[in-house]
C-alpha cells in the first residue's frame, strides 16, 4: 500500500478518544464536541490551551495530539465556570465528568432524588416533565395527559 493509500484511509477512519468514536473526516472542534461530556465551550478551550488547529481535521492529529487531549480531558484545568459538576454533592469538588461517569452520576442522582422523593424525583416517577414544562399540550402519553378527559364512545344505536 502506497503511503498517501495509509493517508486516505486514516481520512475516513474513525479516531478512538477517551473510549469515544469521533468521525476523522470532521474539524478538530467540531469532532471534540462528539464526547459526552464535552461542550463547544470546552472544545474551544481546549484547542486554545493545547494550541491546536480548530479547522485541522481529526484524522490528521498525531499519537502525541491525541495523548494531549486525553491527559487534558481527565485532569480538566478550567475555570470552575465552565464544569458540569460544580461542588459535588458527595465530596464538595468541583470537578467535570465526561463519558460514561456523566452517566453513572446523572442516574444515580436521579436515583436519589427518587428515593427521597423531592419534587425533581417523583416527576420521574410518574414520568412527567421535570424542568416546568408545559403538561396540557406536550407530553401526552397514554394515561398520563393532564388537563383533558376524554368520554367513552357509546355503543350506535340500532334502528
């Protein structure tokens, strides 16, 4: 295989960062925001503190870019402005979670707020929306519409 043959086909491969899947084919900003986890603020950021091309492609960065990313993603040296996890319920750090921790830390927080049963948790109990939403026009499924009841249809009438 011809070098610009190994070239091309790193183009339309797809990149593993911080057990993610980014597209090779898109621009270094845009394929961080592919993260969970990882905003356009932060992309920015990063590409800024690690001085990277935000126009270069993901499939052009070297073994060594991407070690710098995955180092920059797990120690998170932002301002606190900027992290999804301002002072922890738990540890009272303020710390940024990305991948499948957001994960396990959403759920586990909606499992709390379950089991105490705040407002937040008993909204997901009965599966209704949870930030103020309206409830009368959206969110209608079966058995759980508000604000309209609906009379049986009678039987026709014979004649």
């Amino acid at each position: 295989m011809a070098p610009q043959d190994k070239q091309h086909d790193r183009r339309e491969a797809v990149i593993r960062i911080v057990s993610t899947d980014v597209p090779g084919t898109g621009t270094v900003y845009s394929g961080l925001t592919k993260i969970k986890g990882v905003s356009w603020a932060i992309s920015n950021a990063m590409c800024k503190e690690l001085k990277l091309d935000k126009k270069r492609k993901v499939s052009s960065l070297s073994e060594e870019e991407l070690e710098k990313i995955t180092k920059f993603l797990k120690e998170m040296n932002l301002p606190q402005w900027m992290l999804n996890r301002r002072k922890d319920r738990d540890t009272g750090v303020a710390k940024h979670l990305i991948t499948t921790e957001l994960d396990l830390r959403r759920e586990f927080d909606i499992r709390r707020m379950k089991k105490i049963k705040c407002y937040k948790g008993v909204r997901h109990i009965l599966g209704q929306p949870v930030r103020g939403q309206r409830t009368r026009g959206h969110f209608r499924k079966k058995g759980r519409t508000v604000g309209v009841t609906r009379q049986k249809a009678a039987p026709a009438k014979k004649k």
